[in-house]
C-alpha cells in the first residue's frame, strides 16, 4: 500500500540515503553528483561537454514518482529531456521506458514538472537531449523528485 502523504524522494536526508544517481558526466570533482540533491543553493553539478547527457536514480523500494522540480543555471540548461523509468511490472528483462518529455525554459529559477501517472518503479532517469549551451553543457543547482512510496 501506497503512502498517501507526497515526500521528496531525493531531497529528504532521510531518503537520500536510499537513493543512489548516477551522472553521464561531471565536470570536475568540485561540480560532482553529490551536490544535485545536497539542498545547498550555492553547489550544483555540471556536465562535460557533449549531449545526451543524464542522471539515472535508482531507489532501495518501489516508489510512484509525481513532480520533478529542477533549477538550472541560465544558459547550462537541459532544454528537452526525457523521463524514463523502468516499470515495475516489467517484462522479465526489465528495460527504461519513456514516461513522458520535458521542455525546460532557459532560465535560473525553480521549474516544476508533473509527472503523468505510472506505476511503481526503483528507477528513474532523466535524458538531456539538448542544451542552451552550444557545447551541450548541463548546469543543475537543484534537483528534486517528488512522490510517494509504494
């Protein structure tokens, strides 16, 4: 059974710890992963050069996803992107689906996306297909997913 109460699935302290990403690139160490769900408004990750870029979350337990809210840096930001996950109910070979695409605007500020329904999953990756950078840089200061546990 679901909780009914909507809770950060990467921004909590208390989830965090059962949340693993995955990054296809970091620019150097002091812009690494860890400081996409740190909540510190002063740390972000940035990618190398070069697109599709991506962050792939895997979770300890199910969960149903609802909102990802992410803040860009203007001009570093993933302007279409696509959400996959990987069904619970998935085949006996499990494979990432597409849930839905995203257009993020080229801005600063917070950007929140609902999620359209979908059962439970343990991952979530989120593509970067294209950049406001001309050299596909991804810039991100903040990143969280928001949903339930199933």
């Amino acid at each position: 059974m679901a909780d009914s109460e909507m809770k950060s699935l990467t921004g909590d302290a208390r989830i965090r710890r059962v949340c693993f990403s995955k990054v296809s690139s970091t620019l150097d160490k002091s812009v690494g992963k860890k400081f996409l769900i740190d909540g510190n408004p002063d740390t972000c990750w940035t990618s190398q050069q070069g697109l599709p870029q991506y962050i792939h979350f895997t979770f300890d337990s199910p969960v149903v996803p609802k909102t990802i809210s992410i803040t860009f840096q203007g001009g570093f930001v993933g302007t279409r992107c696509t959400i996959d996950v990987v069904p619970m109910l998935a085949e006996a070979e499990p494979k990432l689906q597409t849930l839905t695409h995203i257009f993020p605007e080229d801005v600063n500020r917070k950007q929140t996306f609902e999620l359209p329904d979908c059962t439970a999953t343990e991952q979530l990756k989120i593509v970067f297909e294209t950049s406001s950078d001309l050299f596909g840089r991804v810039t991100i200061y903040d990143l969280q997913v928001d949903g339930f546990h199933a």
